[in-house]
C-alpha cells in the first residue's frame, strides 16, 4: 500500500469516527433534552400543586418548606414568623386580587434562584404564596452537567470505537484496490510487447498490400484499432502507476512550459491544417520554467490541443496562451467547438466519462489522467464551457526561478516546425 492510501485510509476512519461520536453524542443531546425537559415541566407542575395548596390549606405560622404565605385580611398584612424575602409581599397583587381580579400566577428571577407567586382572593381579603425554586435549579444543574460528562465520554468512546471499525473495514478495501492496481499495471505491461508486435505487422501488411481498396480500407482500420488499443494499454498503465506512486519516476526538474506549448502546437499544426483550423500560439517570450516531468507535461499539453483539434469543426481556431500568473504557469487552451454543458465541467475528469461528440476516438481517460499528471505536479486543471461557444481549459502549475546558468534541459529534439513557429511568434 503507497503512502497516498495509507493516508486515504487513515482520513477514512477519523471520518468514520468521527461521524459514529457525532452520531451517538447527538443521541445523547437529545436524550438529555427529553429528559431536561420532563423534570422541568414535572417540577413546574409539582410547584404549580404546591403554590395552590398552600393558598387553600396553608397557614403563616406553618407553611409548606420553601415557602412563604402571607395574608391580606381588611387591610392588614400578615405574615409567618420567618419574614419573607426581600421585595415581598407584593402589595399591588394583593390589592389587586382583593378587589376583585382573578387569581395572578407569576415568577420573580432573582440572583441564584426563581420565586413563583400565586396571588388569589380571599373571604377577607387575598392570600400571597411565595415559593424558592432554588433546590429544582439546583436539580437542573446537576442533570445538565451529568449529561454533558455522559455526552463527553460517549463520543470519546465512539469516536475510538468508529475508528477502530473504520480501520477493520477500510484497510481491506484499500488492499484490494492496491491489488487491483498491480494487477491492471501488470497486465497493461505484459499486453504492450503483443500490442506493439501486432500494430507493426499491421502497418507493414497495410504498406505491402497490393489487394483491392475494400482490403485496404480493412488493413487501414485494423492499423488504426491496434494503435487505439496501445493507447488504452499505455492510460491504463500510467493510471495504476499514478495511483499507485505518484511520486515515483523520473526526477522532476526544471521544465520550460514555453518550449512544451510550442512543440505540442508544432506537432498538431498538420492535423490542424487538415482540419482547416486555425491554432493561434501566445506566450511570454521568455522561458517560463516549472518543476516536473517534461514528458508528462507534454503529453498535458498535446492532449488538450488534440481534444481541442477533436470537438472545434472546420473554420474554428484553436489559442494557446502561455502566461505567468503572480507564484503560478498557466497554459489555457481555448476553442470556438461545440463546448459542454457547465453542469458536465467536473465529470469531464472522471474516468470513462464520455463526452457527446467523443466518437470512437477516446475511451474516457484521457483527461482523467492528465488531472492525474496535473496534480501529481501540485497544480490544478479547470474546464469551463458553454454548448455551441467553445471550452476552455486552463493548468496552474507552480512557478519556479531557474537560475540563468541552468536553463531547462529538453528531454527530446523539437518539433521541426518549432523554430517557424517562435519565428512568427517575434514577428
């Protein structure tokens, strides 16, 4: 297993631990809401009882605990031999009720506790009960902190639990996605020799062949299926050894993305010809050097202008800008072709996707792979499009100063058309 699915792997279980400690400390959040709720709503009720019991039957001399009961009879106030809290009696309430308002229910905060009031009329007068809610306060305290110690420790042990069943059912995918690769990598290795061999005994057959045109047409289709074939060989190949080390190959360097744009427009100016479309080149004028693999990003670079050449018809133009952009290299290829639907921009790079126009030319890697290559560079790759107004893609690569005496070394002969094009390009 590489380094990059180790840690796939180890985001999937703090995930899963994660979810499973949000999911059981939600539980209990709600649990503990039930049941905050219900003692509240049973204490109200139980100081609610206690309020009209002690206006009915209680006396001041004796009162219920917690409790404070004084009387307005013809006038006169009185109390019990405890004097009530400060602020009581409440002598608009009585006189109020005394007059003939109905009974008044009511609650006073003060600094660590609540009073509830019941006020109700009396034969001589009205009765002033006065409860100290500070106990049931303190009741409701204990319960919030005993289920926010519970809620703590629930999601610490579910969190570990999640993680443990996270790591006993992710690490075997992940082994058998890793075995998936190296068998596709070994097998797309073994399949390219035959592959090779077959296409060239095609293309020797196809030279030779002095058999009717119908035979030719034949021959020709056979060359073209055998040479698609190695291409989906080769995706698939790169596409296993990218996933499975993505830092492995060759050394990265000093790359000039001006001389990589350069040669990719030279390679297909023919194709375009033939296609009589236009590919307009813009660049800085000056080498713009990222760190990488040249040929990888080369194949970055023809694959979007041969994509490009693939969906723009005739009397289209193709531009490739290449730019600096602040710390980053950006090469945006942009066409006048048939475009895509914006809501398809992000399914363009997933593998086998299929655009409409495709045809039988791409099997639905090709950029699939190149966002691959794209990030495995620490860069980005972007589509923007629109039906029947052209695409743009755009790759942001990091920039990198090459030192004057180092300039980027090319890993193959240019393109002969190379030096025509920067020609034009000075003019």
């Amino acid at each position: 297993m590489s380094d990059t699915e180790r840690a796939i792997v180890r985001r999937a279980q703090l995930r899963m631990g994660l979810f499973v400690g949000l999911a059981v400390g939600a539980l209990l959040t709600l649990v503990g809401g039930i049941a905050y709720a219900t003692l509240v709503t049973s204490q109200e009720r139980q100081i609610q009882r206690e309020l009209a019991w002690g206006a009915e039957h209680g006396s001041i001399s004796g009162p219920v605990g917690c409790s404070w009961i004084i009387r307005l009879d013809n006038g006169v106030i009185r109390s019990g031999p405890v004097p009530p809290p400060p602020g009581f009696p409440q002598r608009e309430a009585l006189d109020r009720v005394s007059s003939g308002y109905p009974t008044e229910i009511t609650t006073v905060h003060a600094p660590g506790t609540v009073f509830h009031l019941r006020t109700e009329a009396t034969a001589t007068g009205a009765v002033q009960v006065v409860f100290d809610a500070r106990y049931q306060i303190a009741d409701r305290q204990h319960l919030l902190w005993a289920f926010a110690l519970a809620a703590a420790f629930g999601l610490l042990a579910a969190s570990i639990t999640g993680w443990i069943v996270g790591h006993r059912s992710v690490a075997p995918l992940a082994e058998a996605l890793a075995r998936q690769r190296r068998f596709v990598a070994d097998a797309s290795h073994e399949l390219r020799t035959p592959i090779a061999q077959v296409h060239t005994r095609a293309q020797m057959l196809a030279r030779r062949s002095t058999s009717a045109p119908a035979e030719r047409r034949d021959l020709e289709r056979l060359v073209g299926t055998t040479r698609r074939l190695g291409e989906i060989v080769d995706e698939l190949l790169l596409s296993a050894r990218l996933a499975a080390a993505p830092d492995a190959g060759p050394a990265r360097e000093p790359v000039d993305l001006t001389t990589l744009a350069t040669d990719a427009v030279a390679g297909e100016a023919a194709r375009a010809a033939e296609r009589q479309v236009t590919v307009n080149l813009s660049t800085p004028g000056a080498p713009l050097p990222v760190a990488g693999i040249a040929s990888a990003l080369h194949r970055v670079l023809a694959e979007l202008l041969s994509n490009a050449l693939t969906h723009t018809p005739a009397g289209g133009q193709i531009t490739v800008t290449v730019r600096a952009v602040r710390e980053t290299a950006e090469v945006v290829v942009a066409d006048t072709g048939a475009g895509f639907d914006p809501a398809d921009a992000n399914r363009l790079f997933d593998r086998f996707h299929r655009g409409p126009a495709a045809g039988d030319r791409r099997f639905g890697l090709g950029l699939a792979l190149l966002k691959e290559v794209v990030t495995g560079h620490g860069g980005t790759i972007t589509a923007v499009g629109h039906p029947g107004r052209g695409a743009t893609f755009t790759v942001q690569l990091p920039r990198i100063v090459t030192p004057a005496h180092h300039p980027p070394r090319r890993l193959w002969p240019p393109h002969p058309r190379a030096a025509t094009l920067r020609a034009r390009e000075r003019r």
